[in-house]
C-alpha cells in the first residue's frame, strides 16, 4: 500500500475540546467514530462550502462568475455572479484590496 503524507498538528485547547465533542466515546451519540474520521469529514465539509457556487439572495439558484469588481474606495473587491435562473447580479467580496500604502492585513505590525 502506498505512503500517504502525515501532518502532526499541536490544537488550541479550544479547538481540541470542540473536536473531541464530535468523537463517539464511552456510547456518546457523537457523530464521528474516531479522530480520524472527525478531521477527514471537517475538512471535506469546509472545502466543499468554499468551492461552492455561491446562491442568489433573491431565488437561491446558483450563480453564475461573471468576473471580479473593484469598486473605488472600497478597500475589497468584489466577486460578480449573475443568478442562472433569474437573471439577477450579485456581488461577494473577493479578498482584501492592496493599496498604494500596502495591503491591510501587512500594514499592522
């Protein structure tokens, strides 16, 4: 069987205690058998939400990317989608705009 890549990883307790919550143990009715498992599914179930197409706020069918924004002093631009079923626009930020001055999350500090 093929080597697969491992990643050890030190939790925040916070983030450790929620985790364990999710791990059947002592006949708990938890979700997730094992660690293991609770980390695979999490994982999985963040990146299909990231990847998914983002719905219309007016009819909830998909959208469609159109492209992306900048929109004048605004420091974030924005993701254009128009709605398949509707024909509706909608904007989603995109990520954080670099200005002249450099970008807001590497100005602090």
């Amino acid at each position: 069987m093929e080597e697969r890549p491992q990643i050890t990883v030190r939790l925040p307790d916070s983030l450790y205690r929620w985790l364990m919550e999710k791990v059947q143990s002592n006949g708990s009715n938890a979700p997730y058998p094992d660690v293991n498992q609770a980390i695979i599914a999490l994982l999985i179930k963040q990146k299909v939400q990231e990847e998914a197409t983002p719905a219309c706020p007016r009819c909830g069918s998909p959208g469609e990317w159109l492209g992306s924004v900048e929109i004048p002093d605004h420091a974030v631009v924005y993701a254009q989608y128009r709605c398949t079923r509707c024909g509706n626009g909608f904007l989603r930020p995109q990520a954080p705009r670099c200005r002249p001055g450099g970008c807001p999350e590497r100005s602090a500090g």
